[in-house]
C-alpha cells in the first residue's frame, strides 16, 4: 500500500495504527523530532520494547535535541516498563518505521519521511507499507547489523547530557552561507486553480467561551470545518473558505472545500454540518499568531483604499458572524485579496 501526506490518513495515522498494538517498534530515522507529544507511546498497551536507529554526528545541533528527546523517553518508559535501546549509525539515509506483533508477524513502512512532524504530516514524502515478513526482517537485520557501535543506554544519554552541560549549545549564529537562489523560484500563475465560479467565505473557528489558544497550530493537510444545526447553503466543492478565531479576530488558515456537506450522526451536536476542506495554506497555518492579520484590520484597510467592496450586499459589515453566524459571503475581489496576502506569506515562509 502507498502511503503519503496528501490527506488526513498520512504516514503519521499509519505509523499510529503499526504501533498500537506492536510488542516491538524500531524507528529508523537519521532526523528525530523533539516533540515528545508527536507519537504517545504511554497509550500502547502492548509495547515491550522500541529501538532507535539514527545518527549523531559530531559538531551538529541535533546533538542537543535528540539527546533531550532521548532522556524524555527514557521518564516516560521507565514507568511503562519498556525498554528503549538506541543505536547511531552516521551513514544512515534510509527510513524506515517497524512493528513486531505477539503472533509473530509484523508490518513495516519504508518511506522517505523522517520522523518529525514535518516529514510524518506536511512534506511531500512517498512510502510503502509492506507486510512480507522475511522482507521485513532482511531490511531490519541489514539496518541493525551494520551499526559499528554498542547500544546505547539510559547511563549513555546521562553520560552525553554531563558532557553537554560541558559544552552547552551556543548562541545562534547567522548562517555563513548567505546565498538563497529559491528567492528566484518564480510560483506558477494560479497554482491553486480558483475558478471563476468559486465562492469565498467567511468562517470562524472556536466559540466565545471556549477561543482559538494562540498556541495552535492550523498546519494539517485537511480539517473537517463544522456549521450549524442549519444547512449551509451555497457552500459547494472547490468554495474557499477563509477562517478566522472567534474573539481574536485573527485569519487562522484557508481552506477548499473538498467534500459534499455531510452531517454527524452525533444526538444534539451543536455543530453537525460540516465540510473536509483542504488546507491550502499550512505554513501561515502553522504561523499565523505571528502575523497580526484579522478579518477586522483588513476590512479596514480595504475600505479605506476605497477599491471594492467587502460584502455582496454593499453594507461591508460582519455583524452577522459577531451574532453568531458560522459563514459570511465575501466579494470575490475581497477574497482573492485575502487568499492573495495569506498565501503570499506561505510561500515566502517556504523560503525562508
């Protein structure tokens, strides 16, 4: 089966589903992420043992990350009873993600992602999940058994943490290398496709009493965007939809509506319409609290110019989203000019 990162059911759902019920998980990976939260190991009720494969290479800053990271797992698993053994191999390239089950089969995913929420979630990375265990066992011994140094231990990771405080990381630096040939890169003209027919809308996220934290992150590939106990109608296939937090005001990510309006089978659901939209800007997506661009400031600062109007109606207010309304109607020249300046510093944030 291939798998990949271009829906929700990305190499992070699938590594998720190989290890919930593994005895043993071997993650080969020369990149590590530092964030502790992005696989809970602590859920999986069967895990006896996970063994990391990577590199360490002398003089890098992943030194310091993954040597944190590494001692966070060791708190976490020490009180699960699993062991964690961590293997460096510095000529490693390949990745690989492994479970091993108490009937003796197993199930691997051999992709070109690292295991970092980037490469699990928003690159553009290709796998394979295969499930030939003498396949799988020749990929694992020919990883393992070509590692030219002992296993590491918890003493190990307290060892290089003593040496760390040593040689503590220093203060970053400018980069030397000051060339960036990608602020050449010309974008494809409409890379998006938004046709003539296509609708822009307004849309908040989050309720009064309950506010978008200014610590999330709006960065997956696709999000299932709720409405009310109405149906809402006009919202179609290929629409854009521009969401905003409620209170806050600030435009949090732009969607594409890529799905018919469907309905929750959940009793009393106070939101049970809701469309899969496409996240067509996930690095703003993942930005955006630093970026100070609300539905309000730029109403404003298009009205002032004077060139269009916001609103099909001419009235230019969002006074039915203040009383509760879960979508507005925007001029297309409004919309465009909204997408325009998010996706603008999506790409620049791709660039940069």
């Amino acid at each position: 089966m291939i798998i990949n990162n271009l829906t929700r059911h990305n190499h992070l759902f699938y590594l998720n589903q190989i290890f919930h019920s593994a005895k043993n998980i071997f993650i080969i990976s020369p990149f590590i992420t530092k964030n502790i939260q992005l696989i809970n190991f602590g859920d999986f009720n069967y895990l006896q043992r996970v063994t990391i494969v990577t590199t360490l290479k002398p003089f890098d800053k992943d030194q310091y990350t993954k040597i944190a990271y590494f001692k966070e797992l060791y708190c976490i698993f020490n009180q699960k009873s699993i062991s964690l053994e961590i293997l460096i191999d510095n000529s490693l390239h390949g990745k690989i993600f492994l479970g091993e089950y108490n009937d003796h089969s197993a199930k691997a995913i051999i992709t070109s992602a690292n295991f970092t929420d980037s490469g699990l979630r928003i690159n553009n990375e290709w796998g394979i999940l295969i499930e030939d265990l003498a396949e799988i066992n020749k990929v694992k011994f020919g990883i393992v058994d070509k590692v030219k140094y002992k296993r590491l231990n918890e003493k190990s990771i307290d060892d290089f943490i003593k040496k760390i405080e040593e040689y503590p990381k220093p203060p970053l630096e400018k980069n030397p290398i000051e060339l960036n040939l990608s602020l050449l890169f010309c974008p494809k003209e409409n890379f998006f496709n938004i046709g003539k027919d296509i609708t822009f809308w307004l849309k908040p996220i989050g309720v009064t009493e309950n506010r978008v934290p200014l610590d999330s992150r709006f960065d997956e590939v696709d999000k299932d965007l709720h409405f009310s106990k109405i149906m809402p109608k006009g919202v179609k296939k290929g629409d854009l939809l521009i969401c905003y937090a409620v209170g806050h005001q600030n435009i949090l990510s732009i969607y594409r509506v890529n799905s018919e309006v469907r309905k929750t089978t959940l009793e009393n659901d106070r939101w049970p319409y809701y469309v899969v939209g496409e996240n067509l800007t996930p690095n703003y997506g993942r930005e955006w609290s630093k970026q100070n661009i609300t539905i309000s400031n730029q109403k404003d600062l298009v009205l002032k110019q004077g060139q269009f109007n916001v609103t099909p109606t001419g009235k230019n207010s969002f006074g039915s989203l203040m009383r509760g309304g879960d979508k507005l109607r925007l001029t297309r020249e409004f919309g465009l000019y909204l997408f325009n300046k998010i996706s603008k510093i999506d790409y620049d944030l791709v660039k940069s």
